[in-house]
C-alpha cells in the first residue's frame, strides 16, 4: 500500500485503521493490534474503526 501523505498537515481528520499501514509502515495485524490495545488512541462509529490525525501524532511523539 503506498503512502499518499507527505506530513501530517495532509492527514484527513479520521483515518480508517487500514490508512495507518503505509503512513507507519506496519502490516494490518500490527495496525489493529495497536488500536486494541490503546497504544493508538482510537474511536467506533458503528461497527467501524477511525483513528483521529492528532491520535496519530500524539503516537508518533511517544515513540
């Protein structure tokens, strides 16, 4: 999966967990794996999954 993003500026708002593979570099077990377990900080809607931007780069500063 390529990465269209070239900062964080450029995030949408809410990504889907699948959007955080390339932007991370992670596989899509690793993604969700990150999400369920809090490390990411994440929302429902519904029966989906979105990921806040800030969420992203308040994980990124973590690590």
């Amino acid at each position: 999966m390529e990465n269209k993003y070239r900062s964080l500026d450029e995030l949408p708002l809410a990504l889907r967990v699948e959007d955080l593979m390339p932007i991370l570099g992670i596989g899509r077990n690793t993604a969700y794996e990150l999400v369920r377990s809090g490390q990411i900080r994440s929302i429902k809607i519904g029966r989906q999954i979105r990921v806040p931007r800030d969420a992203v780069a308040e994980f990124l500063g973590r690590n």
